[in-house]
C-alpha cells in the first residue's frame, strides 16, 4: 500500500493533463464532442425579468395591504358619520402658542399654525445639527488622543449620553434652566446688551431699515463669490501644491460690501437690543427656555453619538499616513485637519446621515416641555378638529419629506467624497 502512495505522489500531473487533454481534443476534432453554444439572444433579459418577479410581487402585495387598509379606515369612518376632509385647515385655529417665528395670532387658520410648528421644529433641528456636529467633532478627536485623561473622559461622555433616556435629559435641563436662572428682574446683562433669566435669552438683533432687496441680492453675490473662490483655491492647490487662504478673503470682501452698502445709503440696518419695560422683556430677539433646553439636550445626546462615528472614522484610517505626516514636520492639529479627516469623512457620511434623520425625528419630545414643534401643535389641533387621521398624515408627509432630502445631501456629500477613479 505505501508503495502505491508512493507511486501516485511520484506522478508528473503535467503528463496527466497532457494524457487527459489529448483524447478530448481528438473527440472535438471527430465531432464527438461540441462547444458550448453563445446564450439565446433574449437570455439577459429574461435573467433580469426572473430578478424583478419577486420585488414585483412583494410591491403589488403591499399595494395591496394599503388599499385593503384605506378601505377599512373609510368604512369606519362612514359608519361613524365622519369622512377624510381637509378643509378645516382653513378654520379658525383659536389657540395660540409659546412661539413663533412668522406672525402669529389665535385668529388665524389651522394651515398657518401648522405652518408655524413646521419652522419651529426645522429652527430648532437646525441649531442642534450644529452644535451637535461640532460637539461629535471635538469628542471624537479626543477619543483618539494620546492623552490618557482626555481619552478616557472623551468615553465616558460617550457611553453615559448614548445610555440615557432623551426624554430624561431634556426634562432634566429644563428643570435646571427654570429652578437656576435668575427672575426676570435680575436678569443676568452679558456683552452688547443680551439678558439671560428664566424667562429665557434675549439677544440684540439686526432691524433692517431700507433696501432689504438689495441687501439680500448683496449676500447671495457675496456667497456665489465664496464659492468661485473656493473651486479657484482648490484648483490652484492641485496645479501647484500651493495654498491660498479661503476664510480671509472671503471675509474681508463681505465686510467691504457691507460697508459699501451702508456708506452709500443703499441699505440701512440698525439694531434692537433688549431692554427690561416691567415684568417683560422688549426689543431683540428672544430665545424661550424651552428651545434652549430642547437644543441643549438632543446636542449633547446625539453629540455623544456623533463622537463615536468620527472616532471610528479616524481610526479607519490609515496609521502610516498618519506618521509620515508627523515626520515631515506637520503639527498634530494640521496632521489631523489635511490628512486624517479629509479620509475620515468617506467613513463617517454615511452614518452621520442617519444621526441627522434621527435628529429630526427626536425634536417631537418638545411636547413634553411645552415648546411649540410640529407634534405640539398637531397635538392640540387634533384635540380641537377631532381629525387625527388627516392631521398625522400631513405629519408622516413632512417628515418623510424632511428626511427624503437630508438623504439626497448626504449622498450627494458621500459623492463629493468618494475616492476618484473608483
């Protein structure tokens, strides 16, 4: 038997290809055997109609469920009496709310407080966006610090926000802003008039006095030239190597503008800064505690969430490139603005988008502080119309909407990023 073993290890596979390969080609060449024939000309479409069949069917059957649904809902509402009407949003809403970013009052229709709830929850999405990211900037970068105790602090942030209830921390900062701010008669005065108390912040603000319109046409010269100027530095920088500043420029054209505006009489702005009139603030712009404990709160929370994304992006990056840079001479900070996140941010749009969506979605638990969201007022409306139906469905329409599109700018971001040539 070990002989045998022997004997087949011992065997030249060459020669048993040659000797497997020759009888084969003598039966092609008798015609004994044939080649295989090309595919029918209409296989590949036949191939991709079999892969549409089953999505096809999945989508006809959920069609399907959300008619037999709708039925259903409208039969229940014709034995109740009642049908799917919109047009009690040109009623009379007859409530009012905390606050408002357009004109306001209890007399106008259902579509314009609903109209008002909408820009509340995008004001309020928006702020905390940025604050948000820049917080998930700063404590992602510290995460990946050589620094024990930044390190370690950075992560303890993290794993308590990501593990807190949101609802808890936004109640827990309104109690906090109301029991620890100062009355209103010893509000706290900061820089340029602005006054902290537990009504809220007042803020000075810009009160526009002639030529609006030309203002306006002024700042979106202002910013289609910041971005000419940009696409011009970037293309400088990869003819060259060399870069030229951005942020500099592009500030001192805008305060040249400005500044012609104003000399010229064109335009004219002036300011409203708070001042105290009783138990009441007036002047300036005023920010309620509830949007400050709403932002504060989904900041910090998704901040921590945002950190961590940023810290697996870094560390997703390449450790050499990192090394090099700082063996060429360049600082930490420099290293980690031109080289680590530049790569990092491949890695980190894509879950970033869905912290954004989240974000969004998370503003409704202002109802539970009293400011004045989308859900708040929808809330009261229903308890006043006895519509509900119609009324969440403009709801799941707008955040469907809202979060449609913040998907269209993160992939368009995640294009702008991606690796040429891939």
């Amino acid at each position: 038997m070990y002989s045998y073993i022997i004997m087949l290890s011992t065997r030249d596979p060459a020669s048993e290809i040659g000797s497997v390969s020759a009888p084969v080609g003598q039966a092609f060449a008798a015609g004994a055997l044939k080649p295989p024939s090309p595919p029918p000309p209409g296989a590949p479409l036949r191939e991709r109609l079999q892969g549409l069949a089953w999505p096809l069917v999945v989508l006809l059957g959920l069609v399907g469920i959300g008619v037999l649904g709708a039925r259903n809902v409208s039969a229940n509402l014709a034995a109740a009496g009642m049908e799917i009407d919109f047009s009690f949003l040109w009623q009379q809403a007859g409530f009012d709310v905390s606050e408002s970013l357009i004109a306001y009052t209890p007399r106008d229709t259902y579509a314009r407080v609903l109209l008002v709830g909408i820009l509340n929850t995008l004001i309020a999405a928006a702020v905390t966006l940025v604050l948000a990211s820049a917080i998930g900037l700063v404590v992602g970068i510290a995460m990946t610090s050589a620094n024990w105790l930044v390190r370690n602090l950075a992560r303890l942030y993290v794993e308590l926000l990501r593990n807190l209830p949101k609802l808890l921390i936004v109640i827990a900062l309104y109690v906090a802003l109301v029991r620890g701010l100062p009355h209103i008669k010893a509000a706290w005065i900061g820089p340029f008039g602005a006054m902290l108390s537990n009504r809220g912040l007042a803020l000075p603000s810009p009160v526009i006095g002639h030529g609006g319109l030309a203002l306006g046409f002024a700042v979106s010269f202002w910013l289609v030239g910041w971005a000419f100027w940009a696409r011009a530095v970037k293309l400088h920088q990869d003819a060259t190597g060399q870069r030229r500043p951005v942020a500099l420029p592009v500030l001192v054209a805008g305060l040249v503008l400005y500044a012609g505006l104003i000399l010229s009489g064109v335009a004219q702005i002036g300011w409203s800064v708070p001042k105290l009139t009783g138990f009441n603030v007036s002047g300036g712009i005023g920010l309620s505690l509830q949007f400050a404990a709403l932002v504060l709160a989904l900041s910090v929370y998704h901040g921590g969430q945002i950190g961590a994304i940023v810290e697996g992006g870094i560390l997703a990056t390449s450790r050499g490139q990192h090394e090099a840079a700082l063996a060429l001479g360049l600082s930490r900070l420099r290293t980690m603005r031109l080289i680590v996140l530049p790569q990092a941010l491949r890695v980190i749009t894509p879950p970033l988008g869905n912290q954004y969506s989240n974000l969004l979605k998370n503003t409704s638990i202002a109802l539970a502080i009293g400011y004045s969201d989308l859900l708040s007022v929808v809330s009261t409306s229903v308890n006043q119309t006895f519509r509900p139906i119609e009324l969440m469905a403009l709801v799941a329409l707008f955040f469907l909407v809202a979060n449609l599109l913040i998907s269209a700018g993160v992939n368009w971001c995640n294009h702008v990023f991606r690796i040429r040539g891939r």
